[in-house]
C-alpha cells in the first residue's frame, strides 16, 4: 500500500509534462468545386480494337500518302444538362517522323513491326487531332451523344517498309 501512494505522484505530474502547448494561431484555406455531372462513355467505347485495314508497302509512295479512313465511333451516355460540349485528348507514343501522328508499337513482341507510316486521328469534318493536344469543342447535349473521328495511316518516311502496324492509344474526356 505504501509503494502505491508513492507512485501516485508520479503518475500525477506526468500528464503536466506532456499537455500541449500553443505556440500560435495559423490561418487555412480550403478550396474546391462542386462540378455538375459529367457523361459516362460507353463500355463499348472504352476498349475497342480497330482494324486500318491490309495495305502493300507500295501504296505509300509518297511522305504524307494516307490509306482509306476507318471510323472511331465514342458513345457518351447519360450527360448533364449543365454539360454543353467536350474536347477529346488523344494520347500515346508519338511517330518519331511526324509529332502530330501516333507511333505503332511492337504489340506483338516479335520485332516485325512495319516502319515509315503514323496513325492520324481526324474529327468529322476531316480536321487532324494533333496527338496529345486537346482537340477542340464538340458541342454536347443532354442524355446520349455520340462523337465520330477517323483513322487512317500516314506515310512519315520513304520507302514505307512491311510488317505489323498495330499502335497503342488512349483518350481523355473533359467537359465543359
């Protein structure tokens, strides 16, 4: 019994030795924004797998030759009424000939990737969508929208040589 009462003081001050002392007052600014909701994109749009099509090396006798279009078709569900209109971003390795182009991309790891020739991105109304660059505004409107563009390969070098042309791409969605 003793050794408890002599303990107790102990135990008493110590919680003196660790209260918090206030050494200032310091001022915090919370920003943010509350955004109206935005559209989904389809699930069929998010992953799509688009064939350009079987092309000779010969048809691509010039730098700047293009084979025929092939649509890339992005369905938006479900949009806002506040939402008027989106830029699109599409992005990926750029063709080392030609900034503007999306580079092919050994896909297959065999090594038999064709060279001298870019994937170009279009909107419909033939204008080119600069890789990595925000497009500019589609307008939108309210529940389901769909926004239309082209591919087509694009000779960068001559002579254009044979082999897999496959190329990896991504998109980006922001409304406005």
């Amino acid at each position: 019994m003793k050794m408890y009462w002599l303990c107790l003081p102990f135990f008493l001050l110590s919680g003196v030795s660790l209260a918090d002392t206030q050494i200032g007052t310091w001022n915090m600014t919370i920003n943010g924004t509350v955004l109206p909701s935005s559209c989904d994109i389809d699930s069929s749009s998010q992953t799509q797998s688009i064939n350009l099509g079987t092309f000779s090396a010969n048809t691509f006798s010039s730098t700047g030759d293009v084979s025929p279009d092939v649509p890339l078709d992005i369905k938006l569900t479900g949009c806002g009424d506040s939402i008027v209109g989106a830029t699109l971003t599409f992005s990926g390795h750029a063709d080392s000939g030609n900034s503007n182009l999306l580079a092919l991309s050994d896909t297959t790891g065999t090594g038999m990737l064709a060279s001298g020739v870019g994937v170009e991105i279009k909107d419909s109304d033939g204008t080119t969508i600069p890789l990595n660059t925000a497009s500019k505004q589609y307008p939108l409107s309210a529940g389901d929208n769909t926004l239309n563009f082209l591919l087509h390969y694009k000779a960068t070098t001559i002579p254009v040589t044979a082999g897999y042309a496959t190329a990896v791409m991504y998109f980006d969605v922001d409304y406005q």
